[in-house]
C-alpha cells in the first residue's frame, strides 16, 4: 500500500510538474510601447562578414533600456522616398524604393484576434513595438546597397488574373554599373523570391557579393495564462544543415553573436504561429551572423564574392519567406523549414499526430470533430493495453469487501496488513497499480497534442461549435473543463476505493486540481482529455459489467459445486 501511495503521489506530481513546466519558459511578451524615449539605429550593413573570410565581429554592448521604445523607426511618411504597395490573396506588403526594403507585411485572414477581426498579424512593421524589416543589397565599390535609391515602375500592385507578379526596380552608376532587382510574389504563397542582377557597363570589372538582412524586434518576453501564442518561442532560430537552433536572447544580448560559414542552411525569425525567413540558394556556402542589440534581432546572410567583368552580368538570387508556419508551403520551399513550427522533444509524436488531423480535417472540415476522431484512433490502438489496467481494476471493485474485512482485522498492525493485501492481490491476480498504467500511457500523446495546438497555425483561431469559436486559446466560460471535470469524477466512481485514506483524498481532489489546471489550457486540448475521458469511462463501464458477470458465474459455479459434494458424501459412506 505504501507503493501505491507514492505511485498516486507521484503521478499527482508529475501532473502539476508538466503543467508548470509548460506555463513557465523563458521568452516573454513585449511590454507596451512608449513614444517619447530615444530610438537608436539598429547594426550597420557595413559590419556584415563575407563567406570567404568572416571579419572580426564588432563589441555588441547591452541596450541601455529594455523597452520597445528603443527599437529603431522607418515609418513610410517620414522617409524620402516613395514606397510601393503590393496586394497578392494573402498578404499586404509595402517595399521602400531607397534599398527596396521590404518594411512592411500584412498577413490577410490571420487577425491578431477574433475579438477584434480588423487588426490583423504583421510579420514586418515600420512601428516600434513591433518593428521589422527585410532588406537587400549589393556590397563592392560602386554598389547598390539598402541605401539605395531605386527607380520603379508603379507605386501600387495588386494580384490580378496573373499567378504571380513581379515588381522591378532598377539603379544605375555613374560609371555604368546598372544594377536590376526583381521581387517576385506568386499566388497562394508567402514566399517572396528577389534577384538582383548587375550588369557591369565600366570599362573596369566590379567585384562584390550580395546580401540579405533582416531586423526584427527582439524582446525578453513575459508569459501570460490569457495567450497561449506567448508560450511559443519567439526570436532568432537558424539551421546550420544538420540539425536547427534557437538562438537564445540572454546569449545574444552579451554579445556572443553567431557567426558561420556554410551551404544548405537557412536562418529566421519566429513569432508563435509565423516567420520571417532567408533561405539562400542551395549547395552554396554563404556567412551567416546572427546578432541583438538595442532590442533589435539582426540576421545577416552573405553570398560569395562575384567578379563581373565588363559587358557582362551576373545574377544573384535568394528565396524568403514572409508568413504563417503553413507546413506545406514551409517543406516545399526547405525540407528542413517546418522545423521553425517548434514541437520540441516530442516532434516524433506531434508531427503524425499533426499529420493524422490534418487528414481527417480533409474529410470532415472542422478541427474540433478531427480531434474527437483522432482522440478515438488513439483510444483503439491502446484499446488493449487499457483494457487489461481496466480489468485489474474492475477486479479490485469486486475485492473491495474482502480487502475492508482485512483493514478491520488489521487495523493495528500496517505491516500486516500490507502483507495481507499483497496476498489478497497475488491469489486474485490482481495489479494494484494498473490503474495507473492508462496515464502514464496517455501522457506524452497530451504534452503532444498541446505542442500541436499551440505551435500549428492550422488551427490558431479554429471554431468547433457553439460557443467554442477558437480551439487554440482557452474555453471562455470554462464550460468544456467543468465537463471535462465531471467526466473525471464519474470515471473515479467507476475504479474501486483507494483504501488508504491520505491516498483517496488525493484521488478526490485531483478532478477539481485537474479542471483547474485545464480552464486555461486550449480548449481543443481540453476536448482531447474530455473525449479520451469519456470514452474511457465507457471502457470502464462495460469492462467493469463484464468481470462482475464473471465473478458472479464463478460464484455460482463454486457454490453448485460444493452442494454436488455435500449430496455424495452420504452415497460414499
């Protein structure tokens, strides 16, 4: 009994651990914005390494205020030059003509609430509290860097009857270097290709190279119970062709920036369900620095030297990607990308759980009915497993007199009682622990299923039914935990009777721990738990009939048998 204790102890423990664990992580929300304190520049283009020989890095020294005011601004209507508008099916996007820097990008259809439907996601802002830009340019003499000033076309673009639209913008020197930079945006995708070609007209060849740059704010953040987006990681991440890392704000803060030079990476920035990343071209080393200062995120990626001679061109291109975590879209542009939708140690069961939801979403078109279904395929391959826990179980209910009488005779002496309990269980075949068995099997398919809902844009925002409009936050009138809560309670009426006393007040009060724990949690988590936890009873349900009949047949059995003994004995003598 003593075994059992802890087992019930530590489970309840393990419980409270994750769920702490869960909430508390180490990035936090931005505080508000305030516009009366400085903004410095964020880092310089011109520190930017090279691919065939990084530069020593400069001293990134600590910011001396840790509020968004800090962050650097480029607000469209204070700037020199005109800024061009480009509207596809999925987002607003706004490129400045000095450096055609992308400063701005919209997300259509992804409202930062559903409260307020108008206010939508931006990935790239020109405003403090939420700045970031992408920018591009050319280094090497005569150059077009981000500093640029570009002739253009049109001011405004907007996706038509065309697939796909192409802004150009066009520089030329004095001594005839004329640079052609070209942003492409398909339809239905977040992925923005820029090519920039030089096409040398000097009598001298140039030399340079070519490199993206994207700024983004970089905050230590604060979680909140009320937003499950803060409790996703949010800042730089960078795939160095084997494996991917999160590149940690305290670090970058020191200055301990990342520098490297290799072929087959990418880097981004990462915001719960969206990013903003530079995927260069493959099989090509580039120079990657990711560095922080200032509340500001700089990530820079440099390509190899080019020499053009005069009369030629060349070339240069890079891919990016401005939008939500679409896995789809994110493996088709990189394999390796969907690694930025952060699942963490249980990538291995979250990725097919995502996989089999996102199947059945095909067929029946609402997330909350995929995840009842889902809930249900899960029950049936542990059908088994669960069924020998519940049989065990069921079993200790029909003990539950024998194992009183024993309490009343050993009520003295717990040793003896345990010993009589651990003979009780051994004759019977009983295993008092299997009860136990159901939730630790179940545990890492919940810390799965919740890494899903918090991390897979799919479902940010996705209504069930009736009042539970978004699964990814919590239920707003707590009405699913409660259900959820009473659900726990029945199925604890249906397991036997802990019969140490500390050990059934525990078990009392865990569905009241239990609904307090999950009234926060995403409520398609909550609707996994409430579904697995009715089903769960009806298992019970049906088990605990079957071996009462069982019970009940052997009781009768043995009782025929010994009146068949009692009328032989008289013949016998």
């Amino acid at each position: 009994m003593d075994n059992q204790r802890l087992l019930t102890w530590g489970l309840f423990l393990m419980m409270a651990w994750f769920t702490y664990q869960t909430w508390q992580q180490d990035y936090r929300v931005p505080p508000p914005a305030t516009e009366t304190e400085a903004e410095p520049a964020p880092a310089a283009v011109d520190a930017l390494p090279t691919a065939d020989a990084p530069p020593a890095l400069p001293e990134v020294s600590a910011p001396a205020t840790e509020t968004p005011a800090a962050l650097p601004s480029t607000d469209p209507a204070e700037t020199d030059a005109p800024v061009i508008s480009v509207t596809t099916d999925v987002f607003d996007v706004k490129i400045d003509t000095r450096g055609g820097t992308i400063i701005e990008a919209t997300m259509l259809g992804y409202p930062v609430s559903k409260e307020n439907p108008d206010l939508l996601v931006q990935t790239l802002s020109p405003t403090a509290a939420n700045y970031g830009l992408l920018r591009t340019g050319l280094r090497g003499g005569v150059v077009a860097d981000h500093t640029a000033l570009y002739d253009f076309a049109a001011e405004t673009y907007t996706l038509g009857g065309d697939d796909t639209i192409v802004v150009p913008l066009s520089w030329v020197s004095d001594e005839g270097l004329r640079v052609e930079k070209r942003l492409t945006f398909t339809r239905g995708s977040y992925q923005v290709d820029v090519e920039q070609t030089v096409r040398n007209g000097s009598q001298a060849p140039w030399t340079g190279d070519f490199y993206v740059q994207l700024l983004r704010r970089h905050f230590e953040q604060e979680r909140s119970m009320f937003n499950v987006e803060s409790y996703s990681f949010d800042g730089p991440i960078i795939y160095d062709g084997e494996s991917s890392d999160k590149l940690d704000r305290g670090d970058l803060v020191k200055g301990e920036t990342y520098n490297a030079s290799i072929a087959n990476a990418w880097v981004a920035s990462i915001q719960s369900h969206f990013l903003n990343a530079i995927v260069p071209v493959r099989d090509v080393p580039h120079a990657y620095r990711v560095e922080s200062a200032n509340n500001t995120m700089v990530a820079s990626v440099v390509s190899p030297k080019q020499t053009v001679a005069p009369g030629e061109s060349h070339t240069f291109q890079t891919r990016t990607f401005i939008g939500p975590k679409l896995q789809a879209q994110l493996e088709e542009l990189d394999p390796k990308l969907k690694l930025t939708v952060d699942y963490g140690i249980l990538t291995i069961l979250s990725q097919p759980m995502f996989w089999l939801l996102s199947l059945a979403f095909s067929y029946v078109a609402n997330w909350g009915v995929a995840i009842i279904l889902i809930t249900i395929l899960i029950k049936l391959v542990f059908y088994k497993l669960t069924e020998s826990s519940g049989r065990s179980m069921a079993k200790m209910r029909t003990l539950q007199p024998r194992m009183q009488a024993l309490q009343e005779r050993y009520k003295d002496d717990r040793q003896a009682l345990s010993q009589a309990m651990m003979d009780l269980y051994k004759r019977e075949k009983v295993n008092p622990v299997a009860g136990c068995l159901p939730i630790l099997v179940q545990m890492p398919f919940f810390l799965a299923f919740y890494w899903v809902l918090v991390e897979s844009v799919e479902m940010r925002q996705a209504p069930f039914a009736l009042w539970l409009t978004d699964l990814s936050s919590r239920d707003p009138y707590f009405i699913l935990p409660l259900i959820m809560g009473a659900a726990m309670l029945i199925q604890q009426k249906l397991n036997p009777a802990p019969t140490d006393p500390v050990q059934a007040r525990v078990m009392q009060i865990m569905p009241i721990v239990f609904t307090g724990f999950f009234a926060f949690f995403p409520s398609g988590l909550v609707l996994y738990w409430a579904t697995n936890t009715l089903l769960s009873i009806a298992q019970q349900w049906k088990i605990n009939r079957v071996v009462e009949a069982e019970a009940k047949a052997e009781k009768t059995k043995g009782i025929k048998s010994g009146k068949g003994r009692k009328n032989k004995a008289p013949n016998d003598d």
